[in-house]
C-alpha cells in the first residue's frame, strides 16, 4: 500500500505543485472511477522519490493509519530525484540547469546526449534537425510542451531545432512506452517539454553569449510571486551566419581530384522566443494556469554542399502555442484528483525560393495551420489500484497557399481527433510489485478538398477518410532490493498517416489516400538501479535496457520516376537494441555521464529483406565527465556516432565520427556570474548526418551570465 499511496503524491506533486507534466481538464465520460489523489497540503514542494519507485537509504517515511481504510500520511527526506508519470516505463528526465544554458546548449544537443535517442541536423546551429527514439522515424516521435501536442498532422516531423531550452525546468524522454500523461500513442516514444513555473522566491537572469561564425545568443528570464498570483517572463534570441568552412567533393565521391574547401553559403538565421505565464492557486487543491509562447524563425535556406551556393531562398516561421489550465487535487474531499487544459496552436510558414534553386521550380508558399483541443485527466485511488483516464478533443486545419502558382489558393486539409484512454496501476507483494495495464482507442477523421483542375477526374484524389486505433500496454516494475528495480513493458502503438503522406504537397511527392496505419509492438527489459552515499560516491545509476520492436504498414516514400515519388505501406520492420545509461558522482567533486545505444534496424520488405533502415546508426553514445576545482568546472564531453546508409538498398552511406569538445566554467557566487567558454569539435572532424549538410568544424562558444535571487549561484550572497 505504501508505494500505491507514494505514487498517488508523486501524481499529486506533478500535476498540482509542477504544473508541468500533464496537460490536461477531466471529465468522467469514461468511468465513474475516474480520478483520485489525496492533496498534499503539509508539504506540497517536497518531491517524493518513490514515485518512480525510488527508494533512497536516506529516506525516513512515517506512516500514520488509524485503520485499513485511512490513508497513510509519508514524509520523506530524501535526496532529489526526477519524477515521471509512468513508473513502469524506462523513461530519461533531463533536469535542465543553469549549467545547460551556459554551455550554449540546444533542446537538439540535449536530446543527443540521451540514451536511446539519435539526433539527425540538416546542417549546423538553427538548421532543421529530427529526433529518432530506439530506432524510429522521425514521424513516429510524438512532442509536446506541457502537455499540448507539438506533432502536426501535415508531416508529423517537429523541428526540434525550433524548440527553445532556457525557458525549460526539464525535458522527459519516454522510450517505447506512451503514458497516459499524453493524447496519443506513438510508435518510437514521447517527449515531453516542461517549461518552468514561478518560484515562491522573486528571481531574474541574464545571459549573453557568441563565438565562431556569427553565432550570437541573448536570454533573460524573470519571475515574481504575490499572494496567491505568480507570473515568469522568458524570451530568447539566438542567430548565426553559419558560414563554416566543409569539404566540398564537387558531386564526384569517388574522384578525390575535384575536392575543395568551401564556405557555407545562405545559411544565417535569426529566431526569437518568448514565453509568458502566470499561475493563480485558487485554493491549497486547485491552481489556475495561463501560458502563452510566441516563436519566430527568419533563415536563409541553403542548398546541397556540392552546389553551393547563394540560393536567395528563405524559410519564415511562426508559432504560437496559448493553453489554460485548471489543476485540481481534491475535488470537494471526494479524493478525486483532476486536470485539464484547453489549448489552441497557430503556426505559419513562408517559404520563397525565387530562383529555383533549392527545390525543383520557383517556389513562393504560405502555409497556415490552426489546432484548437482540450484535454481532460483525473485519477483516483481504490484501495490497490491507481485508476487514471482522459479524454481528448482536437482538431487541425491546414490551409496552403502557393503564389507560384495559377490557382495560388491549395487544397484546405482538416483532422478530427479523438482520444480516450484509461489505465489502472496495481501494487502488489506489499507495494514491492507495480503492474500498469493501460488500453487507449484513437479516432481520427480526415476531410481533404482536392483542388479544381482539369487532371482531377483522372486522378481520383480522396476527398477524405477515418481511421482508428487500438493501442493496448502491459508494464511491470519489481523492486528486488532497496534502490534497484526490475522493470519490463509490452504494447501495440500506431500512428495514422500524416496528410502528407496521404494526399501529397502539389510539387514531387504524390499522395497515397490508401495508406492505412502504421502498427506496431514495443518490447523492453531491463535494471534501474539508483543508489547514495555508497563509500566514495555520492551517487550512483545505471540502467540496462533490451528493447525490440517490430513494426507493420511501415510507411516510406517510393520513387515511382525521374521526378516524384509516392508513399506506400511496406512490409515489416525489426529493431532489437539494447541500451545503457548511467551516471556517478564522488566526494570530491567529479561527476561522469554516460549514455550508449546498440540498435539493428532491419527491413523485412521484398528484395530488400535483411537490409537495415537508411538514416538509423547502429551504435551512439555520450560521455561527459567534469570536475569541480574551486569555483571552475573543467569539462569534456565526446559524441560518437557508428555511421548510417542513407538509402534503402545500403550502397551510400555516412561515415563513423567522433566529436571531443571541452570547456570550462567560472562561477562568482557574491556577484551572482558565470563564466563559460568552451571548444566544441576539438578535432575539426569534418561529418555531416546526412549526405549534402555538411556539420560545422571546430567552433569556440562563450557565455556570460548574470542571476539574482533564487536563480543566483549556490552561496551567492
């Protein structure tokens, strides 16, 4: 009972004290089960380590029953650990620090150093950049901040060089697993943005910061408290010309004779993020969220390395992204703990290539979308079970316009989606044993206006469709001794064809409006082992993984001539891995991370049986190791990728590489500054993730930062 009652606080402390992990309003159309967690009210900013299962020896847990019936009250002294919705699943919580930020790093950086994670940049800083979780697609990620869906229905692939880093308190990675704490399955895994909250204590930050090629960075963030009413101002600036220097094979791989250095040409950028929230508890139980983001993305887009050069093409983006959302832990003492949001995303963008040399054609497009939803979750405690469920409304409206063309007005594409689904966690063996089953049904219509020529009669051009799936999850978690858990989960996930994929962009990629559903079973074992104080060490964890995956319909794009391509359903893919993440910290200040991938990405379609997937390395890993020395932290980190094909068929393919990079860090505790400066590429290897975007050499970054208040150094005075 005392771990079911432990995760009841740890959901109580996400939802109402964090406001972060879910984005959600409930609704009890599912079950009148629906919901229940007790209010935390003694000490409502006290994370609980066991609501991952955690257990540390330090921990002193009183509990107080006056029968088998009463809720027990558990304090708990215990070092800080990151919390995730699922603690059955194998999932990474990226706490975002102050030493994150002025180390110049990205949301794009800070994923690569995850275990089980592959980032894929289309060149440098800025440049548009995709995430693959144990093997996945790109479109098979599924990302949110705070809960609202970031995935679009028009590619599903997010930009994750888009995604600001300062403004967040932390970034969880679910692999394999989709918790109910999100609106939709996903085939690879979710990723989770969890942007901060306003601290009871007044603070402000300033960061400034450049280096090679044009790069420049400023960031400041402030927030207050007064009364009940708490508010945080963010906004981020970042731009670079990007003009680093490559090698250049002039198109002929296998002729060394033609090869010369080159510039990087038409490839600066200028984006700039800004992030209001205000929070208003209403109540010890229920507190009142608003939030709004406004990004903007001003790019030169370049062209492929062996034909650079200034393209004059450019790429405008806009997001915004507004929610509202009501917590609530104890609804009128019935025990029913509750959320929701309703939330709406905008996005434009604007792509001009007036001379045609970045696409085929000139190119002068306007593309909208808006995506209105609202999310309801509640959860409630019944003696050994924890029940959750939600419920999801959205909706998405695509609205394409092409200047470059004689009917400039595109076909208008819409998405209904609804989502239902519901979970019970059971705590057995004296709460030793955590079995979650879940069960979630997507529904998704999709309404498509072909657009009026004289060609349509003869290209039969859906008009629309339905689709719905089934997605099932089984997981397991088994504490054998204090601080290391046996954990295991097994589910089916889908993910429904992107309106890409079904009708098509009106240039060389032709739709497919009979593509059904990519499906598929996640599979994964393994340890978490989490232990303190042990001698010398302060800190120790590791976590080996197996996973396997084994994917149906898998979708790819098919070239079907000289100058288009299709997509169609293939066969069957397999990935089998194994993972493992890890980290220790010792007494005198030296701290190691560590964060391997082993992965075998098979296609099991046709001619191509046995051959692996293109765009997925077979090994990855992380290293950084750091060292306190007084008021300076020397670091190194190192980056190691195994290569990847970049076709089907494995005949082209990007080489192994390393990266070295080392830095080092001055904190001035009374004045409240940080100094950093650090040499990223120590070695000037020359790589690029994929063919014809060429990655920067050798870069030298700095950063100088300001905080005051809470956000001050440790010790500043």
């Amino acid at each position: 009972m005392r771990r079911i009652r432990a995760l009841r606080r740890g959901f109580q402390h996400l939802r109402v004290c964090r406001g972060g992990l879910v984005s959600s309003v409930l609704v009890g159309v599912l079950f009148a089960l629906l919901p229940a967690a007790e209010s935390n009210a003694q000490d409502p900013e006290a994370p609980n380590p066991q609501a991952l299962g955690a257990q540390t020896p330090d921990a002193a847990a009183t509990a107080v029953a006056a029968d088998s019936g009463a809720l027990e009250r558990i304090e708990v002294r215990a070092h800080r650990i990151a919390m995730v919705a699922d603690p059955t699943s194998f999932a990474t919580v990226v706490e975002v620090s102050n030493q994150d930020i002025d180390e110049f790093k990205t949301v794009a950086q800070v994923l690569s150093e995850t275990v089980g994670v592959q980032v894929k940049s289309f060149g440098g800083l800025g440049d548009f950049a995709t995430v693959s979780i144990r093997g996945s697609t790109a479109s098979q990620v599924q990302i949110y901040m705070d809960g609202v869906p970031l995935t679009r229905a028009r590619s599903e692939s997010v930009n994750i060089a888009d995604l600001p880093l300062d403004p967040l308190e932390r970034i969880e990675i679910y692999r394999g697993t989709t918790p109910i704490s999100v609106g939709a399955s996903s085939l690879g895994g979710v990723i989770q943005l969890v942007t901060r909250d306003p601290g009871d204590q007044p603070m402000f930050s300033l960061l400034t910061g450049g280096g090679s090629f044009g790069t420049r960075k400023l960031s400041m963030t402030g927030s207050a408290r007064s009364g009940d009413t708490g508010w945080l101002v963010s906004g981020t600036y970042l731009g670079s010309q990007g003009d680093f220097s490559y090698p250049d094979d002039n198109g002929t791989p296998l002729n060394p004779r033609d090869d010369s250095q080159r510039r990087r040409e038409s490839n600066a950028f200028n984006w700039g993020d800004s992030i209001f929230k205000v929070v208003h508890d209403v109540s010890p139980e229920t507190r009142l969220s608003a939030f709004a983001e406004v990004f903007v993305n001003s790019e030169e887009v370049p062209g492929l390395a062996s034909l650079d050069r200034v393209t004059g093409a450019t790429l405008f983006d806009l997001r915004q992204v507004d929610y509202l959302r009501l917590d609530m832990a104890d609804i009128a003492n019935t025990g029913i703990a509750a959320d929701g949001t309703l939330w709406f995303v905008y996005e434009q963008e604007r792509f001009e290539d007036p001379l045609g040399r970045v696409g085929l054609g000139v190119q002068d497009t306007s593309n909208q979308n808006y995506a209105p939803g609202l999310s309801l979750h509640g959860a409630y405690e019944q003696a050994i079970h924890l029940l959750e469920a939600r419920v999801d409304f959205s909706g998405e409206l695509f609205v394409p316009r092409d200047e470059a063309r004689p009917h400039a007005a595109g076909p208008t594409q819409s998405r209904l989606l609804f989502d239902v689904a519901a979970g019970d966690t059971v705590s057995l063996l004296q709460g030793d044993l955590l079995v979650d089953a879940q069960l979630r049904f997507e529904f998704a219509a999709d309404d498509f206006r072909p657009e009026e020529t004289p060609l349509r009669p003869l290209l039969k051009e859906s008009q629309g469709g339905t689709f719905h799936l089934f997605t099932p999850r089984v997981g397991a978690s088994y504490e054998a001794v204090p601080g290391l858990w046996l954990k295991t989960n097994i589910g089916r996930y889908g993910r429904v064809p992107s309106f890409t994929e079904l009708f098509g962009n009106r240039g060389t990629l032709i739709g497919n409006p009979a593509l059904v559903p990519e499906q598929g079973v996640n599979v994964d074992a393994g340890l978490e082992a989490r232990f303190w104080d042990l001698g010398f060490l302060r800190s120790l964890r590791l976590e080996p993984v197996f996973f396997w995956r084994d994917v149906d319909e898998l979708i790819l794009l098919r070239r079907n001539s000289q100058s288009a391509a299709t997509f169609v359903n293939v066969g069957s893919a397999e990935i089998i891995g194994a993972e493992l993440g890890g980290s220790a910290e010792a007494d005198w200040g030296t701290r190691l991370v560590l964060a391997l991938t082993w992965q075998n990405a098979v296609n099991h379609t046709g001619a191509r049986d046995g051959r692996r997937l293109p765009g997925l390395a077979e090994g990855v890993g992380y290293l950084r190791l750091d060292q306190q020395i007084g008021r300076a932290l020397p670091f190194y980190e190192l980056n190691f990728d195994s290569g990847n094909f970049l076709d089907e068929d494995n005949f082209l393919d990007v080489a192994p590489r390393q990266i070295h990079s080392a830095g080092v860090e001055w904190g001035f505790t009374r004045q409240g500054l940080t100094v950093t400066i650090q040499a990223v590429n120590l070695t000037d290897n020359q790589v690029a993730d994929v063919a014809g975007f060429p990655l920067p050499g050798l870069s030298i970054l700095g950063t100088i930062a300001w905080r005051w208040g809470a956000a001050a150094p440790s010790g500043a005075a």
